[in-house]
C-alpha cells in the first residue's frame, strides 16, 4: 500500500491459475491483466552507478534489467513497441 496526499491507494498482487494480476484501487479500468511471470532483474542503475533491482510482471521470462531500463529511457518508439509487454512493480537501489 502507498498514500497519496488525501487518499489511500492499494496495489494487490494475486496469483491465480498460473497467473500474476496486479488490482490497483485507482485503476481507468478494473479489467485484469494476466502475468505469466513476476522476474527480479539486478543490474547497475545511476550515476554513479549503483546495484539496483527492479521487479516486473511480464509474460517473457527472458527479459534482462538492461532491456527494461534502456525502454524506460530510450526515445525510440520502435524500440519500445519490439520489448514484450512488462509492468514494473518495485524499483530501488541495494545497500
């Protein structure tokens, strides 16, 4: 769970038939995605560079931490749209 200022909002990770969901309170739509996958990727991240994690839902198992993080800052549509699908659901640097 995570507060915005005046309203409380709830993240809910199921597990169902094989199947990640993720149910947001404050969700446009109440209509589920289904995840076949739930991946912790390590890699480096900042500057300076720091061990960080990131964990997705995603239906491909094989995506890398290099991957997630070059379409989260690439400008390049083409790219972005040829990565299958992912949501990520933590991201924060080790100690």
């Amino acid at each position: 769970m995570y507060c915005k200022t005046q309203d409380t909002i709830y993240l809910d990770l199921f597990y169902e038939k094989e199947y990640f969901y993720l149910f947001e309170t404050e969700a446009k739509s109440h209509e589920h995605s289904p995840y076949l996958y739930l991946l912790t990727l390590e890699g480096q991240y900042g500057n300076p560079k720091k061990d960080t994690k990131v964990i997705i839902l995603t239906d491909d198992k094989t995506l890398t931490f290099e991957t997630v993080m070059k379409v989260l800052y690439s400008s390049n549509l083409d790219y972005k749209k040829s990565v299958p699908n992912f949501r990520i659901l933590f991201f924060y640097d080790l100690i």
